[in-house]
C-alpha cells in the first residue's frame, strides 16, 4: 500500500510536472512555418470552443488549432507512451539499459504497420484500427523474441541484453527493406519519412485511441509498481515477498508492448526517448516506481513536444524528422549509460 508521504510526493511531481507541459505546449504552439505571436496564441486559446463551432474558423485559428495543437498532442502521448514502457522493460529486465528502440521492439512494430500498409490493413478496419493493432502484435512478437533469447538462469547481462535487441532488430529492419523494395514509388517516400520517426497530421479522434491505450496501459502498469520494486531484489525473494511473478511479467510485458506499438503506429521509429527519459525521471525522483511511472510520462511528454519544436525551428520552413532530434540526444547518453555500466563491477 502507498504510504501518505509517498502520495504527496508524487501528487505534488505530478501537479509539477504537468505544469511544465503546459508551459512547453504552449511555447511550442508559436513555431512551425509561420511564426505565431504569444498573444495571438493565447487569445485563441481562450476561445477554443467559440473557434471550433464556426465552420469556418479564421487563419490562425486554423494553423493553431487544427494543425500545430493536434500534433503536439501527439508528440506528448507519444512521448508519455515510449517514457513508461521504457520504465517498463527497464524494471522488468533490471537493465537500465533496457529500451524498446535499443531492444528492438520498436522495429518489430514498425515491421507490423509496413506490413499493415502493404496488404492494406489501414484501409479495410475503421478508425486506423489496422495500424496501431498490426504494430501492437509486431512489438509483441519483437519483445517476446528478445525475452526468450536474453534471458539467462533467470536474469538478463547486459551483453546478451544488447545483442539480443540488435540481432532482432536488424532481422525486422531487414525484413522491412524487403518490403520497401516491393512497394511503389508513390507510397516509398511517405513511408521513408515515417521510418525516421516523424509527427505528421493527425485528427482528434486518432488521438482519442492513442489516449485511451496509453490510459489503460499505464494504469495496468501503475497497479504493478509494488511488485516491480520488490522485483529489484530478484525474482525468488520478491515472490517471497507476495510478489506473482509469473502473472506481474507477463502484464508488464504485454502493457509495454502495446504502448511502443501504438507509439509507432502513429509517429514511426522514434529512438531513446525510452532511455533517456527514465533516466532522468530516476535522476530526479528516485527509484520508487510508484512515484517514477508518472513522473517518466510526464517527462517523456515534455520532452518529445520540446524536439518536435526543435525538430521545426532548425531547418524552417522545412522540418526535420524528431527521430533525428532525439537520436542526436540519445546516442551519446546510450554510449555514456554503456560505459558506466562496464565500469560498475
């Protein structure tokens, strides 16, 4: 059971860090193409519902709000969603090297949507079902490849860890060159830039699915805190403990999955932001999965809007992919993580 001094801390982080959110969208509503004024923002803002009754909304109701807000949002689920699975892997592995880029499971559900685009999936289910259902059961079949190759007398070292993700990681990465190859040249770029990991347009009722999938994983994942702390001190004591192993890994696991393919369906591979931001979360506010489950999505949701905001402000008009943006910040704090973890004895 949470303790009372437990339930302030992570009300007041949550409340905290919610805030900084807001502030970070609302700084991010101002960039894109065109440059939008503070105040412009924020006036229309404050009359979102008088500008969404109007058939016609003015131009800058238009740019803010259904384009710039629908993609932040989007940045800020994804965000949320890759930041708790990667707190996921990284409490079920005991790696804190653990993340769904670096273990592959983000290759296996983009292996899932290519196929999905291929044979057309996305077109035959409603409301994008296909994709997001199709990257569900590539991530699970990434992950679950990986688990059984790793897993060693119970644990998972750090080297068959790594080489376990790379290995299945190349194999899904692979496998979509092939079918890149069979695609025509009219679906090639698009599905190029989406590789990249990128944000594109999206509607509200596309996000509507991305948060509720991302509600009833975390909320899976969250009622496992406990048991996930007690897994710190290995598997036999834990169950010892009242822990059921079996059950709390096979929920864990699955959760995590969903929540990494259905970040991929709707913004492609985008790599570290599982490692980076746990990292950062644990830095700041301890070890505790009670306290670091929220803390890392509201992170993570901050920090994918800041590089998507980077990711439009480098190159503009033009934008980079926020795979890129990420990768940049990703790949030398994975290198440092690997380092230090081959000095720690």
């Amino acid at each position: 059971m949470i303790t009372l001094v437990t339930f302030r801390k992570t009300v007041v982080v949550t409340l905290g860090l919610f805030l900084l959110l807001l502030v970070v969208m609302a700084f991010s509503l101002s960039f894109g193409a065109a440059r939008l004024p503070a105040g412009e923002v924020i006036g229309v803002m404050l009359r979102v519902l008088e500008a969404f009754s109007r058939d016609r909304p003015e131009p800058a109701e238009a740019v803010i709000l259904f384009i710039r807000l629908p993609r932040i949002l989007l940045a800020s689920l994804v965000g949320a969603s890759l930041a708790v699975a990667g707190a996921a892997f990284q409490a079920l592995t005991r790696n804190p090297l653990a993340d769904p880029f670096i273990l592959g499971v983000s290759s296996g559900a983009a292996f899932g949507v290519v196929i999905a685009q291929t044979l057309g999936l996305g077109r035959v289910l409603p409301g994008y079902l296909g994709l997001p259902l199709s990257a569900f059961l590539g991530a699970i079949v990434a992950a679950l490849a990986v688990y059984l190759i790793a897993r060693v007398d119970g644990a998972f070292p750090i080297q068959t860890l790594l080489l376990a993700g790379v290995s299945i990681s190349l194999f899904f990465s692979a496998s979509i060159t092939l079918f890149i190859s069979l695609m025509s040249g009219q679906e090639l770029p698009g599905i190029l830039h989406w590789l990249m990991g990128s944000l594109g347009p999206i509607d509200y009722s596309s996000l509507t699915l991305l948060l509720g999938c991302l509600l009833l994983a975390m909320g899976a994942i969250y009622r496992q805190a406990r048991s996930l702390n007690l897994l710190v001190l290995g598997e036999e004591v834990a169950m010892q403990l009242g822990m059921e192993g079996e059950r709390v890994k096979r929920l864990v696991f699955v959760m995590a999955s969903l929540l990494t393919g259905v970040a991929v369906a709707f913004s492609g591979s985008i790599g570290f932001v599982g490692l980076i931001v746990p990292h950062i979360a644990r830095i700041l506010f301890g070890p505790d999965n009670r306290l670091l489950i929220p803390a890392a999505a509201l992170v993570g949701a901050s920090f994918l809007v800041t590089a998507d905001a980077m990711a439009r402000i480098i190159v503009s008009p033009a934008e980079v992919p926020v795979g890129v943006i990420t990768a940049f910040c990703g790949a030398p704090f994975f290198i440092y993580l690997l380092r230090k973890q081959q000095r720690s004895p």
